[in-house]
C-alpha cells in the first residue's frame, strides 16, 4: 500500500480555505475583520473545501479497502480504523467547545446552553456520530463536527458504496459518475445557497461515491499513467466552477484534480509532495476540527486587550494562523497519534493496509 503524498498537501489546502470561509464569509462586504474590509468570491466558496474532503474521503477508502472481486470486506477492522482516526481529536474537541460555552454563559451570565444548537440532545448526537444523519440541518456545538458526522455515514455505510459502484466497465463507471454529479446539481439547484448548506448527507452521498468511482476507473484502467497536465487542468475547472458560481462544476473539477495527482505525474505534484506540506496535511485534520477554539479564543483576546487589537490585520491573521495550525499539531502529537495507535492495537486493526493509512485523514 502506498500514501498519496500530493493528496495528504491537499487535505492542507482543503482545510485553510475551510477556514477562509469561516473567517470572512459571516462580515458584509464593508465590515472589517481583524481590521480588513475585505470580501472575496474564492473565500466565500471556502465552504467547497469540504466538498473536496468527502471525494478524497471516497478514493482513498477504495484504494485502501475496496476488497478483490468474490473477497468480503473486513468490516471491524475497517470501522475501527477509522473510529481510531477521526473520534478521539473529534471528542476533545467537542467536549473544549462544551466547557467553553458553559464557561462563557456563567463569565457573562449569558444562556447559549439550551438554546436551539446548544442542548442536551444535539450534544448527544454529536458524541455519537449522528449529528448529521439527516438531509440538512444547522451546526451544533462544534458546527464544523458535522462533517465528520457525515463521514462516519459514509464509513458505516462503505460496503454499500462499494456494491453500488460498477467495476472494470469505464463506461458503466462514468454514467455512474454522471448520476452523481447530476443528483448533486438538484442538491445545488434546490438549496438556498448553492451547496453551502451543512449538517446533512445531501452532499456526503453523491461525492463520497464519486471519490469510489475515481477508484474503480482506475482499476479499470491498468495500462493508464496519467496526464501530465491533468491535474492544472482540473484547477482550472474548480476555478471557472467557483468563478461562475457554480458548485457542481467544481466538484467536477476536484474528482478530476483527485485523480490525477494520484498518478504523480503532474507538475503540481512534485510541489504537493513537500516535506513541509505533507506534514501539515498530515495534521490538517486537527486544523479543520479545532479551528473554532482558537478562533472565538482569539477574539475574545482582542475584545479585551488592546494593544492586541491596534496592532497591523495582517499580524493578527497571522497571529490567528499560528495559534490555530500550533494547537492543531499539539492535538496531532498528544491525542490523535497516540490515541489512534492505541485503539488500533487494543482493538486489534492491524496490518499492512491500517499502516498505509496512519497519516491518510479522510
């Protein structure tokens, strides 16, 4: 088995423009935000980071675990696997987000707990993974969690994708494909807001399955090798998808930039596969689930000390950067690697495959 080095940077990249979205998308075009009157169309469509987690989600997961045909899928190594990767950083962060909003409503005698979002019943479900089992929905308390509700979705359900997915036909693969971006474009055409909707499986399904299909088109194609300007190819769709405003067209454009950089033939790949980057795409799952702490933390510090406050915007984005990527590799070293190892060791998912996936987040 083998690790995507360009694909573990992506998940980097995927992840900060994430945080692009939650950092400027909630202030009016003449707001400010750490001082910056800023608006942009690119971090507006942040939310599509998202988007590109759940097709790397579905590749990965096939290259790894799709089982030869007539052979069954090992589904309690599988489950635990993944248990293993995403649920120990997930619930700590979940429970540092509860502490601080019950710490917050008695510091300034405010009541967010039992409002919509903050009960006791919505907390449950986020503890156990189900948060986001439903079309659509608001955030809870971690509202960033909700994708990673959705993804435990799609690992309960993998052996059903995989059913689901043709095999060795490309043509069969692609109208496949085609069914999936299609069901998507009724996603984007029904919503309010193109595909920013969250909470929900509506757009986990389709592109979880797409990320499958990649899999199999290229099982399908033994003798293929790739194109070497596949993958700027594909950027340039996921750019006119975002520039025209249509999300669809993007997800086309990530399925196609998922699978050529997994030929590592493409100039981009030789950028992606920087020590520096893969590192930090190792460790983009802690930034992508903890960013909220550091986030509110650090707005809370400005409202309060004022020299923190006058200095430069680009200071304290970069301020703000630094805590959140420095907490995120603290999680990556004390919980989430360790942790991982533990369940995995204790539960008994071992092998040559849970090892090529120790540093894949999905």
């Amino acid at each position: 088995m083998r690790q995507f080095n360009s694909l573990t940077s992506l998940r980097l990249f995927l992840a900060l423009w994430v945080l692009c979205r939650h950092w400027f998308h909630a202030y009016a075009p003449d707001a400010q935000f750490l001082g910056i009157g800023f608006t942009s169309t690119y971090f507006d469509h942040g939310y599509l980071g998202v988007d590109g987690f759940f097709i790397l989600s579905g590749f990965i997961l096939a290259y790894n675990y799709d089982p030869a045909p007539g052979e069954p899928l090992n589904v309690k190594k599988f489950i635990v696997a993944r248990l293993a990767r995403i649920y120990p950083v997930y619930l700590v962060c979940l429970l540092a987000f509860a502490m601080a909003v019950i710490a917050r409503d008695r510091a300034l005698h405010t009541q967010l707990v039992g409002t919509t979002g903050y009960g006791v019943s919505s907390f449950l479900q986020e503890v156990f993974l189900v948060s986001a089992w439903r079309y659509a929905g608001a955030g809870g308390w971690n509202d960033v969690g909700w994708s990673v509700s959705a993804e435990w979705f799609a690992y309960v359900f993998f052996p059903v994708f995989l059913l689901a997915a043709p095999r060795f036909s490309k043509v069969r693969i692609l109208l496949m494909a085609c069914l999936a971006l299609g069901a998507l474009e009724a996603v984007e055409a029904t919503s309010p807001d193109h595909l920013s909707l969250s909470g929900g499986v509506a757009r986990l399904i389709p592109e979880f399955m797409l990320g499958v299909l990649l899999c199999r088109l290229r099982e399908a194609m033994p003798g293929y090798n790739g194109f070497p300007g596949g993958a700027l190819l594909s950027l340039c769709v996921c750019a006119l998808g975002v520039g025209l405003g249509r999300d669809t067209l993007f997800v086309a454009g990530a399925a196609g930039l998922v699978f050529f950089l997994a030929y590592d033939r493409d100039v981009l790949t030789r950028v992606l596969s920087l020590r520096t980057l893969v590192f930090l795409g190792e460790v983009s799952y802690c930034i992508y689930i903890v960013q909220r702490i550091p986030q509110y933390l650090f707005a809370f510090a400005r409202g309060r000390v004022a020299s923190l406050a006058g200095l430069p915007a680009a200071v304290q984005l970069g301020l703000l950067l630094g805590l959140t990527i420095g907490i995120a590799i603290l999680l990556h070293f004390v919980i989430e690697k360790p942790m991982r190892a533990y369940i995995n060791r204790r539960f008994g998912a071992r092998g040559r495959a849970l090892k090529a996936l120790e540093s894949v987040h999905t």
